[in-house]
C-alpha cells in the first residue's frame, strides 16, 4: 500500500494501524476464485486516507471486511484526495463496522456501497459512524442488491438536496434495531425492498422515511424515535409511503 500498488487479500489477516496511510490503489478482500478471506483493521486511533480514482476497499464475494478502532478516532476518508473512486468502501461480500469513522467529503461520492451480484451483499454497523460530510450532494450508506442492518453506532448525512429527498442510508433491504440515523435531508429512502425498524432514533430535517415498504415494531421494552425538525416554510414527514408497481 505504501508504495501505491494495489493490493489483494486472499488469506485471513488482521492489521493494527501504528500510523496514518495513504492508500492510492484497490485494497481487495478475498479472490476472484473460491477462496474466503477476512481482513480485520483495528485502526488504533489512526486514519486511512483515499487519494485515486481507483483508490477503495473493495470486498470481494469471497470477502469479509472488519473495521474496529481501540483506541477511539480512527478515520477512514477521502478528505483532501485530488482525485477519488466513487466508493470508499464497495461490498459484494460482508463488512462489519464496529468502531472508528467512514467518512465521504467529496460530491457525488458513497461512504460504504453494498452492490451485491451473485449473492446479497451484507453490511452492519455495530459502533463508529458512517458519514456523508459534503452538504451538496453524496451518500453515507446506499444500498444496491444487499442487506444493511445497524445494530448501534451512528449514520450521518450533512445533504439535503433542494427537496429535501438526500438520504443517509438509501436503496435495498434495511434493518434498524438501535443507534442513531441523523439527516440535513432523509432519514431513509428505499422503494425496491422493507425497511424493518425495532429501535434507534431517526433525526432529519426533511424526512424521517420516504419507502414504499416499512415495518416499526419497537422490541419490548424498547421504543422507536423519529424526529423532523423540518422548517414550517418547508415540507416535511415523519413518514411517507410511495407506491410503486
């Protein structure tokens, strides 16, 4: 990775993070083949920076991707990049996320993408953030043919867009049991598949769910918090259903 060559993980690997890193290639877990691979970052306090158009992780069907942070400010961004990948993170296989940041600051660009082909893709956040920081436009998590679930931690998005419809976690099969979703737009938007929601709290300034399929059933004992702040000049919802054929 130092020196700026990509790089392809085709066997078990944990990694602890002495220093900050620049990466300017593809970082690939698992392998074109049969081979499993899972690759654990603990980032110590460190941070991963992306400078290049082909500069991601990028998690293979074969692949698992854990991200973990011990000591607490541990950074995965595209911040300052010249030039930078559409994704920072891209999953058909399985990310965990269960400490430190992933942050996108860039227009048009995804925090952590679950595309998904042969199978369906899965991604969890169980602690840390995952965030979109630039307030034009971009997304914290979108997801294609695979499955989010977040358990805790937080999904951040500081866009809005001029109608208010930029999401923090957008597209296919979404499971919310805890943490908090907070959005300068949507809270969440999908129109393919379920947004099931047994806990957690949904802050967004426009609003809290805009989908075609959703179920909120708070866990017993627990309970289900979506807030709107939205401006009485502007439109917003707690909820909005759309119907799609």
């Amino acid at each position: 990775v130092e020196q700026g060559n990509s790089v392809e993980i085709s066997q078990d690997l944990t990694i602890k993070l002495e220093k900050d890193l620049t990466i300017t290639k593809t970082v690939t877990i698992g392998t074109w083949g049969s081979a499993k691979a899972t690759l654990t970052i603990d980032l110590n306090g460190h941070t991963i920076k992306f400078n290049g158009s082909s500069a991601y992780l990028y998690v293979q069907n074969t692949g698992t991707l854990i991200i973990e942070d011990s000591v607490g400010g541990g950074l995965i961004t595209n911040a300052d990049a010249t030039s930078a990948n559409s994704y920072l993170i891209q999953v058909k296989g399985v990310c965990e996320i269960n400490g430190g940041t992933v942050e996108n600051t860039l227009a048009s660009k995804t925090a952590l993408y679950l595309q998904g082909e042969t199978k369906v893709a899965t991604g969890m956040l169980n602690g840390g953030t995952i965030k979109n920081s630039y307030t034009g436009s971009g997304r914290a998590v979108s997801v294609g043919k695979g499955k989010f679930t977040m358990n805790s931690g937080k999904v951040e998005n500081k866009a809005a867009g001029s109608d208010g419809l930029v999401p923090a976690i957008q597209g296919g099969e979404i499971i919310i049991t805890g943490g908090t979703i907070e959005s300068a737009g949507t809270g969440i938007q999908s129109s393919n598949a379920n947004v099931s929601i047994t806990g957690g709290t949904i802050k967004a300034d426009w609003f809290g769910l805009h989908t075609s399929y959703a179920t909120i059933n708070p866990a017993e004992g627990g309970w289900v918090k979506i807030i709107v702040t939205t401006p009485e000049t502007k439109r917003g919802a707690a909820l909005v259903l759309t119907y799609s054929k």
